[in-house]
C-alpha cells in the first residue's frame, strides 16, 4: 500500500523513454493511498550534466523511473535521495499501474529495499520457469 508517493517517469509519446538523458519530456504521477491524485507531463529541462536530477527533485518525486541510464545519472539521483528504477519498458499506465499494484519489476523494486529478489543463487531455475516468469510483455 503507498500511502503517499511522488514517481517521475522518462516519456516519450506516452510510453517509457529508453534514452534518459534525450526523452522529450518526463511524467510526474503524484500517488495517496494507492490513487492516482495528480498526473502531469513537463518537457525535458535540457541535458546539462545534472540538471535533470535537480528538476526531478525540484518537482519532489522520490522515484525515477526509466529505460536505458547511465551510471553517472544514477549518482546524482541518488545524491538527492532519488531511487532510480531502470529498465522499465511499456505505456506509461501500465508502468503507473503495476507501481500501485506492486508489481513493477526494474532492477529494484520501490518500496521495498533489499526486495528485489531473484539476483542470488535462488535464480538458479528451469527454461520452463523462465517461459513462466516473462509472460508480461503483453
């Protein structure tokens, strides 16, 4: 349950942006008690070398989320306690969706730290468990 939460998503013609740095604009989607309470498109503020994070945290979210990003990019988001969730793909309702649901899946999860399982040994499995697993690209 999120109680409240502000995300920032990568955009590109309402989908997920794979290329950070280039997305022509980015979604701010504010969330209270697991709503949606207020959604909004900004452009892309330029790329100067960390100005994206500061116009992310200077519009509060607490959450990136995108594509493809780059090391150096993470650093400043994390500079500014911003958790970067990368390689998320789809339209951007879905990602919101599988946000309030609990379900999106990048390289960590949001709201639980440490909960992004399936990096260790217990991702030793079968083809059949990998079919399984990945039938969410609908």
């Amino acid at each position: 349950m999120i109680k409240k939460l502000k995300i920032a998503i990568c955009t590109e013609m309402g989908s997920v942006s794979q290329h950070f740095g280039r997305a022509p604009d980015f979604t701010f989607v504010s969330i209270e008690d697991n709503q949606v309470v207020d959604k909004k498109v900004l452009p892309n503020p330029g790329h100067e070398v960390g100005s994206i994070p500061r116009f992310i945290n200077d519009q509060g979210a607490k959450c990136m989320i995108v594509g493809g990003i780059g090391h150096r990019a993470i650093g400043f988001f994390n500079q500014y306690g911003i958790e970067v969730i990368q390689g998320i793909v789809g339209n951007v309702d879905d990602v919101i969706a599988k946000v309030l649901d609990g379900t999106l899946e990048g390289g960590e999860n949001i709201c639980s730290p440490g909960g992004g399982k399936g990096y260790g040994v217990e991702k030793i499995h079968t083809d059949a468990d990998d079919n399984y697993d990945h039938d969410h690209h609908h």
